[in-house]
C-alpha cells in the first residue's frame, strides 16, 4: 500500500561506517510526531517517530532547512505476511520556515 501524507518533521540524523563486526552501516533518519492512539482510552497526545528514509546522502538535500518543517512523505507500508513496516520512500518539503532579515547595522 502506498500514499502520500503529510508531516512534520522535527529532526534529521546520517548515519554512516562500520560497525565492530565490519558490518556497514549507511542511512538517514527522520524524526516526526504521530498521535498516540486513543481509542481505549489510556493514551492521550503524541509520540516521536523514526523512519528511515534512505542513505546518509539523503540527509545533505534537507541539511540547509530550518526544523521543524512541513513536509509531503511518500509512504508505503509492507508486510511478510506476520509484521508490517511503514517506510518512506520519498520527503518533499512543503512550508519552510520564513528566512530571518538581517538585522541593521549599527
């Protein structure tokens, strides 16, 4: 299943090398809130969430960005037949924050 939703991102993290093992390691992961489901009633407000959204390279498109921001995510949610993942394929920003004016010289 895939779509398109939007969200708000809060935070951004490369990672890339290799770990003790000799096992490389090379992602890009965001931070977002998503509401805590309230349905039984014994929750209330919301939760960060980590997505990974591709390698350490991904980070450098968002690193010039003020956060949070807004952004469009496609989204696909896969399943081995017992678990499913949600995972991101894809993050356009949509609302920037709005660039500071530089102050006066004195």
């Amino acid at each position: 299943m895939k779509f398109k939703t939007q969200v708000t991102v809060y935070g951004m993290k490369a990672s890339k090398g290799t770990m003790d093992n000799g096992m490389a390691f090379d992602s890009t992961k965001i931070y977002c809130l998503a509401d805590m489901d309230e349905r039984k009633g014994n929750m209330k407000g919301q939760a960060s969430v980590e997505y990974t959204i591709g390698e350490a390279a991904e980070f450098d498109k968002f690193r010039h960005l003020s956060f949070p921001f807004e952004a469009e995510a496609m989204v696909e949610i896969v399943s081995t037949g017992s678990t499913q993942r949600t995972i991101v394929t894809g993050l356009t920003p949509i609302s920037l924050s709005k660039p500071q004016a530089p102050k006066p010289a004195a």
